[in-house]
C-alpha cells in the first residue's frame, strides 16, 4: 500500500485558501449577521423595556383613574348627602314657616271672631242699653209731676249756690272765662219752666257769674223730666236723661270687661 506524500504547496495554498474563507465568511456573513443579530437583540430588549415602561405607565394611569373614579364617587356621595341634608333642612324651614304661618292666620282667625263677636256683643249691648233707658225715660215721662221738675231744678240751682260758698277759686276761674261780653245761659228743659223758675235760674247764674246773666230757654221733652244748663265752657245737669246717660255708660263698661274676661 503507497502512501501519499503532502504537497507542501498545495497544503499553504489550502490553508491560505481555508483562512481567506473564513475571513470572508467572517467578514461578510458572519460579522453582519451576528451585528443584525445584536441589533435585533437591542431592538427587542429596548422594545421589552419599552413595553415595560409602556405597562407601568398604563398601570400607573390606571391607579391613577381608579384614584380619580374613587374620588368622583366620594365627591358624588359627598354631593348626594349635602343635597339631601340641604333638601331635609329647607323642608325643614318650610314646614316651620307654614307652620308658623298656619298658627299666624290661626291666631288672626281667633282674633278677627273674637272682634266680630265682641263688636257684635258690644252692638247689642248698646242697643239693648238704648231701648230699655229709651223705655225709662218715657215711663218717667209719664210718671213725672210737675212737682218732679220744680225739684229737679232747684236742685241744680242749689247746687250752684253751694258751689259759690265753698269752691270761689272755681268761682272765679269760671268768671275769668267768660271774659267781658254779656254771658247767656242755655237752659234746655224737659217743661216749661214757669215765671218764678226762669227768674230763679237768672239771679242764680247771674250772682255765679258776678253779671247780668240773659237766658236762652228751650223745651225738649227727651230729658224726660229735669233740667241742662251750658254756661260758657261748663255745663250743668240735673235730668233724668242726664242720669240714665251716666248708668247706661256704667253699665256698658260693666258688660264690656264682662265680655273681655270670658
């Protein structure tokens, strides 16, 4: 069996040739390849932390919408509780208004009936007054003498008399005020007066007055019996008419406090 002998030559030319291939592939596939294959690997790794921070970002804007959700709901249930507290306390000042004013027009309603019935007490009052001292006065009428009346009015005159020894300061007062001019006495009575009366009241008024006193007589049967004298600013009554006017204003008074207290 022969052996073959290695061609120096032929060796350094396959070697040279093996060594320029690898260079090339080295150089041309290889390097390219595995620079594509880095910057594949730089893409991806910058694309996953890309994504990465991609899905923080969407995982912080998340918490950050749920935050907000989260604080819109409180402020909607914050909203709702104030509206309903707002809402309870104005029907709440509502109802004490109309409550208040409900218990005002109760009080106007239980006033006005309360004038309407005193005023329509006090009307009947007054004109149940009017017709029984009305009735009075002309039962008197009827029943008087003339007698009745002579007394009634030397009473009056009486009673000026006794005036002038025991109030001169009155006295005078009352003289001052009739002044200078010649005073006259307005005598209303409810008869005629005879001669001796009509000179007994013209020398009573006129020593009252300190002066000639005229008289100025008239006749009105509605004082029933008795006598009313106006002599500048006083006026002096003896009547019948006069004294029931006094009663019937007594006894109006009586019965108004008497309604007033029920």
């Amino acid at each position: 069996m022969e052996f073959l002998k290695p061609d120096l030559q032929t060796l350094v030319f396959e070697i040279f040739n093996f060594l320029a291939l690898a260079w090339l592939l080295n150089r041309f596939v290889f390097k390219p390849t595995m620079n594509k294959v880095r910057q594949r690997a730089a893409e991806k790794a910058e694309m996953l932390q890309q994504i990465e921070e991609d899905r923080q970002t969407a995982k912080a804007l998340q918490e950050e919408l749920v935050q907000r959700l989260a604080g819109i709901e409180n402020e909607v249930r914050l909203a709702m509780t104030k509206a309903r507290e707002d809402s309870e306390a104005e029907r709440t000042v509502m109802l004490r208004d109309t409550q208040a004013e409900v218990e005002r027009l109760l009080v106007e309603a239980h006033t006005d009936a309360y004038r309407v019935r005193k005023q329509a007490m006090d009307e009947f009052h007054d004109e149940l007054l009017h017709t029984l001292l009305h009735i009075s006065g002309s039962v008197v009428a009827q029943l008087a003498t003339d007698e009745m009346q002579t007394d009634l009015v030397k009473q009056l005159t009486d009673r000026v008399w006794e005036m002038g020894r025991t109030e001169m300061r009155r006295v005078e007062n009352f003289r001052q005020s009739l002044g200078a001019r010649t005073p006259t006495a307005h005598v209303t009575t409810a008869r005629p007066l005879t001669p001796d009366l009509q000179g007994l009241l013209a020398r009573t008024f006129s020593a009252l007055a300190d002066r000639n006193v005229n008289l100025d007589i008239r006749v009105d049967p509605a004082l029933a019996v008795g006598i009313q004298v106006r002599l500048g600013d006083s006026i002096l009554d003896n009547s019948v008419a006069g004294q029931l006017e006094s009663l019937r204003e007594g006894v109006s008074q009586t019965l108004r406090e008497h309604v007033a207290d029920e």
